[in-house]
C-alpha cells in the first residue's frame, strides 16, 4: 500500500529498490544481494543462485516473485521495463552511485528517471506494530546485557575488556551484532559525546556507556551514566540531576503534532538555565530503526519537522565538561497520538560502582 501510494504521488510507472535496507524492509529479504523492482502491481525480486532458497522463504510471502539471474540483474531489470513498456523510472537517487546511474543509462536508454530523494527514510519513519514489538525486545536484550556486564566494572579494568562483555552478552542474548561501535568512556574521556572504547583503564570518576544491538534487523540505543568509586563531588551530582532533569522533562513533553525544534527546546533551555548550555553541543536526539540513526533529526536545527504517532525517537541530553567528565542519559521513546510510551526501563538514579 504505501509503495502504491509512492508510485501515485511520483507519478511513475515502476520503482527500482536497490538500497539493502530498503530491500528488507519492503520484502523481507536479509542477504546481501538482492534487487526489488515493483511494475504497477506486479512486484519482482532478483538475486543470484546463493540466494534462492533464502529469497523463496523471505520474499515471496510479501508477494514478490523471485528471479535467480545469474548473469546480469541490470539486464533483466531492462527486460522487464521493455517488456513492460516502462516510460518512468523511481529511483533511490541518494544511494545510487555513478557508476551505477552509467549501467541503468546503458541498460535502460528508455526511460526517464524520477528521484525518491528520502521517501524511504520517510515511510521507514513510522514504526508498524511488528516493528515496534521487535523494537521493544531489542531494548530488552540491551538492558539485560548491561545487567549481566555491571558486576565486572572496576577500577583498573579496561573499556574496551566492558566493551567486548557487554557485547558477548547481548550476542548470547539473541542479538546479531552490536547497533555500533560501543561507547565505555571513563572520567575525564566522558566529556567525549563518542568516546568510543579504548584500551584506557576505567579510573574513578564518570563512567558513560553508550550502547545498544541489533535484533532482526532493529536497532536499540541507550545511555546510562555511572560513577566509578566512592568519592563524587558536588560538582558530579549537579549535573548528573541536571542531564536527569533534562531527560526525563524532554519525555513528559512528548506527544505527536509537537515540532522536534519545540522538544529540543525542552531540555535545552533547561540545561541552559542551570548554566551548562554550552555544554551541550547535540541534537537532542533521533530515530531508530533498521539504522541507529533514522528519521526524525530531533535538534534545535530541525524547525519544520513534527513528531508523528508510531515514531521511536531517542532522547539523550548530556552535559560535558573537557579535563572534569560528561554525562549522557539515553532513552527510547514510542511517540503516541498524545502521550508517549518509554520503551527503556533501567533506573537512572545516581548510581555509585565499588
């Protein structure tokens, strides 16, 4: 229904889908290789003898009809636009590269070429039942993880030995793969909003851990802030309460129809008022979905764009402080007609690690 509604609004003929991501999400394909291309209401799959078997279980239930062509997809995908009689060509202009854009000229002289720009990204932004239930198990799995990994932080120990924990155990979990490269920056590293983990020991002080995983196909993203050791400053506690007060303050306030600029502001101006904004240099946060970071931008920098119901935004203030530490705390947040629901469940309490 929604590529017809596309197709209708484009005003084309056929849409090509070359874009992995957007493959698996209108067919339901996971391998590697693998090209959709929709004609009017007949919906096509091609990809290669490796994938056959997979293809036949995954994409034919979506109602695509799999082609095993083994020597050249462009030149089916031609055959079947001249077969056809294809005037009009939708096409994912911001994945196609050069060289690809020369093969469909030589492949397909016939056709004009209509731009999709993010209509994609914009469909994929609005989250299905299905989705948001596999979204909610991936959180789950994160937050298990971080459970099972918070026994094994100390004082002398690695980031990257948490890191690669914390990763196992969300593998052993049921996820395929971390959502990115895990973040476990220690004292005066968590001043560094992507302090990726290093081989540097966890000292006392703040202990940031941004992390999350894959679950078929989605992604989960989560923060959560520790201090490390027995003796936290005034200076600790204050922002730590203020980066709390932001997050859980910028979520109160979710509900569709609200501007993502209006909900930036929320904790923005908040943060501001406490007399840390210039510590808080990003966006307030983003969607997830197939990728870590999807539609909608949730920033000062994005005025025209609104929250809609069945969107899953992250919400992750942070306050930095170069030489002294950070804090960020990060939840994932369902956006509803008019409320919210918060997916993430760890406590956020000022937590001490012995």
């Amino acid at each position: 229904m929604k590529l017809k509604e596309l197709m209708k609004e484009k005003n084309v003929e056929a849409v090509l889908i070359t874009n992995l991501l957007n493959v698996r999400y209108f067919t339901g394909f996971t391998g590697t290789t693998g090209t959709a291309l929709v004609i009017g209401d007949k919906k096509f799959f091609i990809t290669d003898f490796r994938y056959v078997s997979q293809g036949k279980e995954q994409v034919e239930k979506h109602g695509f009809e799999l082609i095993c062509e083994n020597i050249s997809t462009m030149k089916k995908i031609g055959e079947l636009l001249r077969e056809f009689n294809i005037k009009k060509l939708a096409i994912e202009n911001q994945n196609v590269t050069l060289d690809q854009f020369k093969l469909f000229e030589e492949n397909f002289p016939q056709v004009e070429y209509i731009y999709l720009d993010d209509s994609f990204t914009k469909i994929r932004e609005i989250k299905s039942e299905e989705e948001i239930e596999i979204i909610k198990k991936s959180i789950k799995i994160a937050e298990k993880a971080l459970e099972l990994t918070l026994p094994k932080i100390k004082i002398g120990v690695k980031e990257s030995e948490i890191a690669a924990e914390l990763e196992y155990q969300m593998r052993k979990l049921g996820a395929s793969k971390p959502s990115f490269d895990l973040i476990v920056a220690s004292n005066e590293r968590s001043a560094l909003p992507h302090g990726v983990a290093s081989d540097k020991e966890i000292e006392e002080g703040f202990l940031t851990i941004d992390y999350g995983c894959f679950y078929k196909g989605y992604a989960s993203d989560i923060t959560r802030t520790f201090y490390v050791g027995d003796n936290p400053t005034e200076k600790h506690l204050e922002i730590y309460n203020i980066v709390k007060e932001a997050n859980e303050r910028a979520i109160r306030a979710i509900k569709a129809g609200m501007s993502v600029h209006e909900l930036d502001a929320v904790a923005r101006d908040f943060i501001k008022e406490k007399g840390y904004g210039e510590y808080f240099g990003h966006g307030l946060g983003h969607g997830i979905g197939l990728q870590i970071h999807e539609y909608p931008g949730v920033s000062f920098k994005a005025e025209n764009k609104v929250l809609k119901e069945g969107m899953i935004i992250t919400i992750e203030p942070g306050i930095y402080l170069p030489g002294f530490g950070g804090v960020r705390i990060e939840d994932d947040v369902l956006v509803k007609k008019d409320s919210y629901e918060k997916l993430t469940s760890l406590k956020k309490s000022f937590e001490k690690i012995k």
